[in-house]
C-alpha cells in the first residue's frame, strides 16, 4: 500500500473538568481485501461522561449515546446511518464499546461522527476527519496497523470483534494504564505472493520516544510465507515499561533483511508502580527528611502535588493521582522532590516556593465549589501556559451564559503564536467556568463552540444542526468578534 497509510486516524477530544462532554475515542483503521478496501470504526465511549438512568431492574443502570455516521465523498452522502449505542446494564457507570466495518470503494471519503447523551441533548460530541482509501496494491505493503487491549479465543463468528478465531478488542485512547501488562498489536501484510518472494520477515518492536531520540526497548519476529493476506498478531509483556510515550512499529523485510514496508503507532503507557520503584531507586543516597519536603505535613505535601498537575505528563497523572489517594508520606515526598529536583538541580526548595506562591493566588482568584482554584479549567490553564496577555469578560450578552476569552500573544508550551481559549459558565454557579474552546494544540477544540455558547437561541443556530458552526448575528453578540479580531 501506499505512504498515504502511514496515517493512524486515531481522534480524541477532551475537555478539563466539563459538566457536558462526552468523552470517546474513536479509531478508524483500514484495511484492504482484492475485492475492495473497507473501513473500521472502533468507538470507546467513557461511562463517567454520559448519563445513566435507572431501568426496571431496581438495582440496574444503563447509558443510550446517539452515534450519527456521514461518510461522504465530495456532496455525495455514501453511508449516513444513525444508532443508539446501549451500554451494558450495570450498578454504576461503565465503559462501552461499538465496532462498525463499511467496505468501501478506493477514494477519498470525509468522516463525520456524532456522538450525543439520549438523556441530555446538550452533552454531545463530534468528530471530522478525511480518510484515503487505496486499492488492492500491486506491490507488498502494510495496512494500518491498531493496538488492543485483549485477545481472547473466540469460535462465534457473529462477534463483531471476531478474527481469525480470536476476539481482539481495541486499545481506547492508545493508553496502556495500570494493571495493563500485554500489548497486543494487529495489522495485515498484503501482495507478498505477487512478489519475487517466497517468504517475509515480519517484525513487532516496541520503542521509546524521549527528547527526540528513538530507543528499541523490545524486538519480535516471525517468517511467512508469501500469500495474498498475511494476519499479523503479536503481544509483548510490558508490566516491566515504565510511564512514557513509545510506538508499537510493525516491519516487513525481505529475506535478505531489506526494509519494504513499515507502520508505527503511537500509544502511551502508566505504570505508577514500576516508577515508584525507580524512584526510590534514583533516590536512594537522598534521605528526605533532611530535604525541604521532610517539613511538609501530608495535607500540604498532597496540595502541593495537585498544585503540579498541569505540569505534569499525562502519563505520570496516574502515579500523583494513586500517592495522593492512598496519602502515601514517603512516596508524595520523594515525587515532590525528584520533580522540581529536576527543575532546579542546585536548589529545588526555591523553585517549589516560587511556584506554590503563584498555585495558592491561583487557587484564591479560581476557587470553584469544593475545587481548588488551579484543578478549575481556568485554575489550570493559567498554571500549565502563564498569564494571558488579555481577558475579555462578558456577562451582558442577551442569551448566553458569562464567558471569558482568553488571549496568548504567545505560547511556549506549543510555539503558537495569538492563541484563544474561551470559558463559559452554563451553570451560573459562582466561579464554574468551563472550558468550550481553544485553538490552541492539545487542547479543547470545539468548531461548534458558537452553537454551544448561544444555545439558549435556537432559532438562530445554523441550518445544518450536525455541521453549522456559526450563529446568526444579533444584538449584543460579541463572542465571535472578540476570537476573531484580538
């Protein structure tokens, strides 16, 4: 296959701490058969982010999540289907899972999917991308490649997650979290019985990604013979990887050992344990009594670590997240000292005071119900990128909730040059500022923001309720020219 299939679509948005958003990862992987390429749609929805509502079962819970699909080529609608997405009955929010697979002819296809509460029609979300879908190759290459969170045996073939007598459940989030201790990775190897070959080598690595360098960590391989389709399954222990960002890689070699063809997929791994250990290891000459964190009581020692978060790598939230939970003394004072150790190696006591002076105005100015002031949407934006060069605040708008715009002259975190942030207050309640949209990378990208804020004047939303991104202008509406003109 062509180059083109280098691309992962693989689409998450989040946003922090918001009352209304449904969180999902949506994967969409292709593959090809000599009869046609089709494509995989792999949705993970998180219970937490969607309501459940009793059923007749007294003890029984259970979500309904609307999923509307558009693939479209040009004006042309080729597949529009709408579902409702059943969770599983259950005590307590839960996890669920929807797996579609469309065949397609080769071309280029705009996806659209939306996602949207049954329970709460505000609570929605939606995703948009372009996908390439080659035809059958006429020379050995890689389909996508996909990373899974179980392989199990499994002889029912109506099992939508059903290959080659296995059920293979994908990985959401390309997120390996505790307790996770196999990576499994799927791609398929097509053409090689076109080839001058009679047989291939196939290789699985796992590698890490840190400060722009590239280290293989694991490595495994196996030979084929040449045929039209080849399944490539493999699984790798990694209850030993510590957190990080790696990248599953699948090869393919001639016999001779001459790369043809490879796919990398990106995923994160938590494993707070593993890091602790680690830790304690680095650390083992500091005694931390002596050090300034040996004064701390563990109320400040756990305030202290909150304060860090938006600092922090995804993947070491989780191991903050378990020391503060348990109230672990030793484990939160040797976190504390070996992250700002880092920051400043010759005095990490300055720089833990110089910022906590900067966490506590925070949390005094952003405090919001039973949060502190840096854990609210506007609390951590200004810890993880500074002081904005400006805030717009608006509470005389006709129909919208309060909102703020921030605006960045500049920011370092990403290199983006007059970035915007806005925050809006749904629930009027004192301080809940929410964050609706950013264009800043990696962050809360909402192109119905408009619709969401001004959401109290329906009738004038755009004509197109799952594309329209602009309102109708009116009296008093300033949010759009205050994006736009900073």
């Amino acid at each position: 296959m062509s180059g083109r299939l280098l691309l992962q679509l693989f689409l998450t948005m989040a946003s922090l701490n918001a009352v209304f958003a449904i969180d999902a990862s949506i994967a969409l992987n292709r593959l090809a058969t000599p009869s046609g390429p089709y494509l995989e749609v792999h949705s993970f929805i998180v219970g937490s982010t969607v309501t459940f509502d009793s059923t007749e079962q007294a003890t029984q819970l259970q979500a309904q999540v609307l999923m509307t699909i558009i693939i479209q080529q040009g004006d042309s609608i080729v597949v529009g289907e709408r579902l409702a997405l059943n969770s599983p009955l259950a005590e307590r929010p839960t996890d669920f899972l929807d797996f579609r697979r469309y065949r397609l002819q080769p071309g280029t296809y705009q996806v659209s999917i939306e996602l949207e509460d049954l329970a709460l029609a505000t609570n929605r979300r939606r995703y948009e991308t372009e996908v390439i879908l080659d035809p059958w190759p006429v020379q050995v290459g890689l389909s996508d490649a996909f990373l899974l969170a179980d392989v199990s045996p499994n002889a029912d073939e109506s099992d939508p997650l059903f290959r080659h007598g296995l059920h293979m459940e994908p990985l959401a989030f390309n997120f390996y979290g505790r307790g996770a201790n196999t990576l499994g990775v799927y791609s398929e190897v097509y053409a090689t019985d076109v080839s001058s070959m009679d047989r291939v080598l196939i290789f699985v690595k796992i590698e890490e990604q840190s400060a722009g360098n590239i280290r293989q960590l694991a490595q495994s391989f196996q030979v084929k013979p040449a045929a039209p389709v080849i399944p490539v399954l493999q699984q790798m222990d990694i209850s030993e990887l510590p957190s990080g960002n790696y990248q599953a890689v699948v090869e393919v070699r001639s016999p001779e050992n001459e790369l043809i063809s490879r796919r990398e997929i990106p995923f994160q791994r938590a494993n707070p344990l593993v890091d602790m250990r680690r830790r304690e290891e680095e650390l083992s000459n500091f005694d931390m009594e002596l050090e300034f964190v040996g004064a701390l009581a563990a109320d400040t020692l756990r305030y202290s670590l909150l304060a860090i978060t938006p600092l922090l790598p995804q993947t070491d939230i989780t191991t903050v997240d378990a020391i503060t939970r348990e109230l672990n003394e030793p484990a939160m004072k040797m976190y504390l000292f070996s992250f700002w150790a880092k920051q400043n190696p010759s005095n990490p006591a300055a720089a833990y005071n110089a910022y906590m002076e900067v966490a506590k105005a925070v949390d005094r100015t952003f405090a919001s119900g039973f949060r502190n002031g840096f854990e609210t949407d506007r609390g951590y934006i200004y810890m993880k990128y500074g002081q904005p060069s400006d805030i717009n605040r608006v509470e005389t708008d006709p129909v919208a909730p309060p909102y703020e715009i921030w605006s960045y002259d500049f920011i370092p975190l990403t290199g983006q040059n007059n970035r915007r942030f806005v925050f809006y207050n749904p629930s009027l309640a004192a301080g809940d500022f929410i964050l609706l949209h950013s264009d800043v990378i990696g962050e809360r990208n909402n192109p119905q923001w408009q619709v969401d804020l001004y959401r109290d004047a329906p009738a004038d939303g755009p004509d197109d309720y799952f594309q329209g991104t602009q309102v109708k202008d009116n009296f008093g509406r300033q949010a759009d020219r205050i994006f736009r003109d900073y």
